[in-house]
C-alpha cells in the first residue's frame, strides 16, 4: 500500500538526480580542498555532476547526499555543494539543511543582483560563473570583495528533469522564510498522528500517509511540496503528535524522511546493530518485518518527554512495512511509547528480627507455568532497607515472587504470592525462615483493572485491621447491582473480579457503575465503565 510515498515525493527526487546518461570523457577529480580559484572552482563542480551522472540505483541518493554534506572531498569551509531545481527550490544544500525546501529564486546579494536567478541563466547556458556581493562576517574587510559561484545542469534520463548543480554559493539565507503551505489544501489522514494510541491505530496511521501524500502531488506538485516539507513535520499537526511522527529509511539504514528533525535526513543511523537494554537490535528488527510483509517492534528508546530514561530509554512499539520502487527497497515506519505502570516497594531485609546488609533483593510476576525470570532488584544497606520500582507497560498490579542472595550469591530466602498495586508506596518486610508481609495503615481502594472493561475487571483493596467488609456494585441511579464481599476480613490485601453481570446472573449494560468499600466507619467509592 505504501509503495507510492518514496515513489511520489523521496525516490521520485532520486530520479532528478541520478540520471541514466551516455557514457562521458572522464572528467578530472578536483576536491573541495584544492578549489583556490574560479578554474578549480569549475573542475570541481564538473567532477560532482560527472560522479552523479553514473547513478543508477535509487538507494544511491541518501548516501551521496550524506558524502557531500560532511568534511571531506566534497566539502571544506565555504566550498560545498548547492542543489537546486530550475525553479530556485533548493533540494539539498550541503552547507546549511535548514535552506533544504527554500525558494531562493528572488534573493539577491549585497548591492541588489539577482544571484540564484543569474546562476540560474549560466547554468540554463551550459554552464557559467556569476559574481556575488555579500560580507562574510569570518572575513574581515571582504565586502568590496566579488566572490565567485559556478553553476551548471544536467537532465536526468528517468524523470527528463532539469538539475541546477551548484558550487562557490555561499550567501547567508538565514532571512528566506519557508512559504507556508495552506493546510486545507491537503485532508488529513483519517487516522492521525493524535489518534495514535494503540497497535492498530499505529498501523493505520502509516498505511494513511500514501493517501495524504499523493494528494499533495496532485494538488500543489512536486516542486512546491519540497517547499512546504515541514507541514509533515509540523507539532500538533496531522503527521506529528510529540513523539509520533513518521519517518523513512533505506535497507542500508540512511534515512530519507524524518517526521521530528530534519537534521538527520540524509544521514545514516548509529548504527544497524544498535541494541536496547534488552538486546534488541531494534533496527535490524524494523527492516526485517518490514520485508516480511509489515509488523511491529518492541524495544526500549529514549524518551523525549521522560527524564532520567537516557540511559535505559522507555519502552516503544514501532510499526513498519516495506516500499520498493525500481529496484530501491525502503522502510516505512511510525512509533509511540507505552504508558508505563509503577509500584514502588520499601522493603526490609531481616533475620531473627535483625536486618541483613549488602544483600541484593529480587522481585518477579508469579506466572503459572513459567520460568521466573527476576526483572527488578535492589540490594539492602546497614539497615536492611532497599527501594524498590518495578515498572510493567500494562500494569505492575499483581501476584510476585521475591528472593534474597547474599554477597556471594547464594539464596538466602524466597517468599511466593505477593501482592502488589500499582501507583502508590507500599511497604514491605520480609522476614528470611518467615512470611511476607506487607504493612497497611490505612484503608485503599485501588483503581479497578482494566478500565474501560469487557467482559470482566479486577478490583483490588487491602484493610489494616480485622472488621466486617462489604464491597458492592451499584448503577449511577444508586440501585444496588452485586454484592462482591460480604464477609470479616483479617488485614491484608485483597483482590476480586466482577464479571460484569448483576446478581441474578444478567449480564448488565454498558454505562459507569460504582463501586464501594466499607469497612468499620470508613466508607470508599470510585467508578468504572463497562464498554461493550
């Protein structure tokens, strides 16, 4: 579905640059390095369009962008590389990104000369230079000083499209505003970047994006849209909602499009091998379904918006799908992190009521059937003490295992059933040769699990002391729908599940219900939905 995007507006570039051109005389290589006047200047733009006429393969573009825009051959201080379409759109400028989509046909130099549109005229002529004015604030005394650009064109073979290729052009543009493009004239995706909140939203919305940018196309065109790229980068808009965005990349792993920081266009990654804390080559990963006909990624990622994750990152799901067009293969793709539920536990480490140092504590979720595998810990110090977050994206409410080693890593105690609710402190001593126990001080209500719900929901609570519990359903009309406890209770913690039907065995209707809490004198109530 997603074949056209690169075809349309990324890879349909590559065809105005990489032409299929007759063989030529070999031109003579001239670096950035050794330009010192208008012949080398000259030699040096003739080699780049020599080297970009031999390209073929559309997977060719982001790498030799990315080779033209860092120090090297093609770049040193002043000398790099502007290309430009015939109409002043500037598709890549490799001495400043930010002027990529600018129309510069209008600016002109110090004393009023029309530079683009006189490098322009030379390069429509087969190639020419053009004198500018402008006062390069790293020189002193240059003003009075014409500097020198080369300009020069080829037709690319696949699209029959005009190149400008561009050399000795280094004007501030700073000053040349984006036009901006009127959003009505391109319809949102159905499914937007906001709308993202789940797998199949995410899905959605990348298979959306072909759609919007075809039409685009077909309204404004391709040279106007390479001015207006940022309305798909614009926060708030359709194409981005703070960390969902939509980027493109090749197989190679250099990206194309990039939804958030069109700084890293044309770049490649870290790397393909990158791995998460856990291991994932995430990467490698993305590609690898992408080629299996599309799928999802889940691996751990900086978070922008969370602090103190640059370490360990936040966890992501990343859906993506493969586009190949003339013989390019790319990947598609969006991602949003997931909403991560935390219990945090103060817990105690004793040993005939004497606390137990330098001992390293271990938690994991008691699942039936399954190897535990110890995901958080923390170790004790003089006092026994340690803190404890475990962290789960659906929720850190649950039953858990917890064992202690000692220096040396021998076990000295396991404790089995734990309960632990999300969102609130809790309090934890555990006795080595002993029971788990958790201190209550007061009565809780925690928040049922799921909500919304369908067909059934768990609702947890603990009592601090021995008494009479009831906790009862009931309609917003105040009409008693289903006793869940009605019973004396020792203190501790509790969980039941409500299968959403009322006491007759009825399964009851969508809408919010109450549900209540008493024990003693104090009284608790919250609400939860039942969607259907």
């Amino acid at each position: 579905m997603l074949k056209h995007i690169t075809a349309v507006i990324l890879l349909g570039l590559a065809s105005f640059l990489f032409a299929v051109q007759p063989a030529v005389a070999q031109t003579q290589k001239i670096t950035a390095s050794e330009v010192v006047d208008a012949e080398t200047l000259e030699a040096f733009v003739l080699y780049a369009k020599s080297q970009a006429e031999t390209f073929t393969d559309p997977n060719d573009l982001a790498p030799y962008l990315h080779s033209i825009s860092i120090e090297g051959d093609w770049k040193h201080g002043n000398t790099f590389l502007i290309i430009m379409l015939p109409d002043g759109t500037v598709f890549h400028h490799a001495g400043d990104i930010s002027a990529n989509g600018k129309n510069l046909y209008a600016i002109e130099d110090a004393r009023g000369n029309k530079v683009v549109q006189n490098l322009l005229a030379a390069a429509n002529m087969g190639g020419g230079y053009v004198e500018y004015y402008w006062d390069d604030p790293a020189v002193e005394g240059d003003e009075d000083t014409p500097k020198t650009a080369y300009a020069v064109s080829y037709v690319s073979g696949q699209a029959g499209n005009t190149v400008v290729l561009i050399g000795g052009y280094y004007q501030d543009l700073s000053q040349v505003g984006q036009i901006t493009l009127d959003p009505s004239l391109i319809p949102p995706p159905e499914v937007t970047a906001a709308d993202v909140v789940d797998r199949e939203t995410l899905k959605a919305f990348v298979q959306g994006v072909e759609d919007r940018y075809l039409k685009a196309i077909e309204l404004v065109g391709l040279e106007t849209l390479l001015q207006h790229q940022d309305i798909f980068r614009e926060e708030g808009g359709p194409y981005r909602q703070g960390s969902i965005y939509f980027f493109v990349f090749t197989t190679d792993g250099y990206i194309y499009f990039h939804g958030a920081d069109r700084w890293r266009e044309n770049a490649p990654v870290s790397s393909l091998d990158r791995e998460d804390i856990n291991g994932v080559k995430f990467i490698r990963e993305l590609i690898n379904v992408a080629k299996a006909g599309g799928g999802y990624v889940e691996y751990y990622f900086d978070d922008p918006a969370v602090e103190g994750d640059e370490d360990i990152g936040s966890p992501k799901v990343t859906y993506a799908e493969l586009v190949v067009f003339r013989g390019g293969e790319y990947i598609v793709g969006a991602g949003f992190y997931k909403d991560l539920k935390r219990a945090v536990l103060n817990i105690t480490l004793t040993q005939n009521d004497q606390p137990v140092a330098d001992a390293t504590v271990e938690f994991s979720r008691s699942i039936a059937g399954r190897a535990s595998q110890y995901q958080w810990q923390g170790t004790t110090d003089a006092e026994g003490r340690a803190t404890i977050e475990i962290q789960s994206d659906s929720d850190a409410s649950g039953y858990y295992l917890a064992r202690a080693k000692d220096a040396d890593g021998n076990t000295l105690a396991t404790w089995n059933s734990i309960p632990i609710n999300s969102g609130e402190p809790s309090t934890l001593s555990l006795p080595i040769g002993g029971r788990a126990q958790m201190a209550i001080k007061d009565l809780v209500l925690h928040p049922n699990v799921p909500n919304p719900f369908n067909p059934s929901t768990q609702i947890a609570y603990q009592i601090p002391e021995a008494g009479h519990v009831s906790l009862t359903i009931y309609n917003t009309l105040g009409q008693q729908v289903r006793v869940l406890v009605q019973d004396s209770q020792a203190p501790g913690h509790y969980r039941v599940t409500w299968d959403g039907k009322d006491m007759f065995g009825r399964e009851v209707s969508s809408g919010v219900y109450i549900y209540r809490l008493a024990h003693s004198s104090s009284v608790i109530t919250r609400r939860l939905l039942l969607v259907k």
